[in-house]
C-alpha cells in the first residue's frame, strides 16, 4: 500500500493560519469576558494581559508538542 502525500496549496496553509487565529482571538475574548461577568479579574487586569497568557499556554503547548516529536 502506497502513501500519497500532496502538496499543500498556498490558499490551504493560509487558511490553516487564519482559522488558528481566529480561534486563539474568540477563545480570548470569550475567556475575558466570562472573567470579567464572573469578577474574577485582578482589578488592573484587561485584555491584553489575558491575551499574554493565552499566548503563552499556547507557546508553552507547542514548545512541547515539538520536544516530544
């Protein structure tokens, strides 16, 4: 049995990095705004820091997705 493996097209890998940041911003803002209804925000806190975490968790994930390959 023969594994066919494709080229990706330009149009698919862009759209793989569009859809991954669309869901990191709406996973986000979700996130912000359940904290923020439910008042469990540090009082200073505001979007941008819950984007910095966000982002980290996800570097942290990659980072180890990588070493583990």
């Amino acid at each position: 049995m023969k594994m066919i493996f494709r080229k990706q097209h330009l149009a698919e890998t862009w759209g793989k990095r569009a859809g991954y940041l669309f869901a990191y911003f709406l996973f986000t803002t979700l996130l912000y705004f359940i904290l923020l209804l439910l008042h469990k925000l540090p009082v200073r806190w505001n979007y941008i820091h819950i984007m910095i975490v966000t982002l980290m968790v996800t570097l942290t994930g990659a980072i180890i997705k990588r070493l583990l390959k």
